[in-house]
C-alpha cells in the first residue's frame, strides 16, 4: 500500500471531501482525487460514494479509515519518542560496571546525569568485568566500564581514570608491624581475593606472574562486599584503593608497604564497535569524560 496514497484518504476523509483534505495537504483537488482513485484501484474496493451531496465512506472506506488514524497516529508518536530522545527529554540508559567503579565511581556521575535529564531511565549492572564484557557482547548494555585495557577487537574502548591496587590488613594485623614488605612475604599468607573473572584479581595474578610467582588467596570470595566484610573481621587483601578510602581515613585498615610489586591499572569505558550510541548513552559518555579530565 502506498503511504502517500493512504495520506491523501485520510486527508480528505477526515476533512469531509477531497478538496478540504487537498488544502490540509498543500495539494490540487484534481490530483488528491487522482490519488485517492489511484489507492481504490490498488486495493480493489470503492472506498468513497461521490455523489451531487458530497462525498460518503463506504464500508471498505470506514474500515480503512480506521486503519489510517491508527497508522498515522503511530507515526505521529514515532516522531514524537525520537524528538524526546534526541533531546534527552525520554529513553534509556542501560549500564555495567564492575564492581569498583560501580560502586564507588559511577554513583556520583549517575546523581548528577539523572538531575540533567531526568525523563531518562536509568539502569546499572554491577558484576565482575568478565560479565560486563559478555553483556556488552550479547547487546544487553549501551555502555560498559571494567577494570583494566579493553580486549578485543570489537569494542571502542577510553580511559576515564586510573586505580591502584594495594595491600591492606585490619589494624592490629602481624603484618601491619611488619615494617616494609615483598610480594614473596604476601603471595601465600591467609588472604581474601575476588573470584577469577574480576578485574581485580586479573591485575593481581598478572603482576605475580610477572615476578614468577603465583597468588593463593585462601579465601574466594564473588562480591567485594563479601570480601571486606572478611577483610574486617581480620585478615589481608589486595584490594582497589578506590573500595577501601573510608576505612583507611577511619584507621579499621593499613595499607601495608610492599617494595617490589606497584599495582596500577587503567579505568575503560567500553562500547561495541558498529553501534551508534543513543543519545543518553552519548550525554553520559560525555559527563563521564569530562568528570575525568
């Protein structure tokens, strides 16, 4: 069926003759009424009765009728939603992060994006890297931020800041008075790590397996609350800086002091190469840009 056919119909049928739905339309009478002939002959159905009283819908022209307000209003709301999104008035934001930058860099650049526009609905996932990587993958995110260099060849990827990650043990810790210590010293003391998969313990087993050696963590643990819950209740992590700033202010933790082995790794802001990003996801990618300057 030809739209502009379809146009004309409705123009002219919701105006009460072809040459007021003509006018609404910035077309000649004659050829409005070419058209509409035209879409009766392509359907095969008389669609209006024209008689010396005007003009009269018939059954298939009432039916149609319907059809066309449906169609047209779906296209007026069509235009609508896309005006709303490209100027960030509606929408989606469908974020994740691992569990760093998640919990402690995302929440303040969420407050302030949501007080920017707040027609926008926002979502945050929070998991280890390795699953913000395969969501990202599977098209469930717009935008994905993990710990560590993007992998692989089908992501955009940005820096947006950096993190160390450092030893820590509970006030009071044997370690804690052990004045400065090696990686050897840590690599098989009773610890706490995050499970395999997380960008945290990535950083950690490659920076060992740099030195040759291996990390045994005695406890794995799939949360990082679940892992300074433990570390509070007395032990020894490596942990991101950024997850334990409020218990070395407060002095429950002690960053302990390791010669050999620096921890440092990128901060990535991802997103799938090929894929336009919508408008919300581009103002937040922005935000987030600029916030790291």
């Amino acid at each position: 069926m030809n739209l502009h056919h379809l146009r004309v119909f409705h123009a002219a049928a919701q105006a009460g003759g072809i040459t007021a739905g003509a006018a609404r339309l910035n077309l000649s009478q004659p050829a409005a009424s070419r058209e509409i002939k035209e879409l009766e002959i392509r359907l095969g159905v008389t669609l209006l009765d024209r008689s010396s009283r005007g003009l009269s819908l018939t059954e298939a022209g009432r039916d149609l009728l319907d059809y066309a307000r449906r169609i047209f209003a779906l296209e007026q709301a069509a235009e609508a939603r896309l005006r709303d999104l490209a100027g960030l008035e509606g929408g989606r934001l469908l974020l994740g992060a691992s569990n760093t930058i998640g919990n402690h860099l995302l929440p303040p650049l969420l407050a302030r994006f949501a007080a920017l526009y707040p027609g926008i609905e926002i979502t945050l996932l929070v998991s280890n890297s390795q699953q913000v990587r395969q969501r990202l993958d599977d098209d469930q995110l717009n935008l994905g931020f993990v710990e560590g260099p993007a992998v692989g060849e089908d992501v955009n990827h940005r820096a947006i800041g950096h993190d160390r990650i450092i030893a820590v043990a509970t006030i009071g810790h044997p370690l804690t008075l052990a004045g400065t210590l090696s990686a050897t010293d840590l690599a098989d003391r009773v610890a706490v790590a995050r499970e395999p998969g997380s960008g945290t313990r990535a950083s950690i087993d490659e920076a060992y397996a740099v030195l040759g050696q291996t990390y045994r963590p005695a406890i794995t643990v799939g949360t990082a609350e679940a892992l300074k819950n433990l570390l509070l209740a007395g032990g020894m992590a490596w942990v991101p800086r950024l997850s334990v700033l409020p218990e070395l202010r407060s002095g429950r933790l002690v960053e302990l002091a390791v010669a050999d082995l620096v921890i440092e790794r990128p901060l990535t802001m991802i997103w799938r190469k090929g894929r336009t990003l919508a408008p919300a996801a581009r103002a937040f990618a922005d935000l987030v840009c600029e916030d790291g300057q």
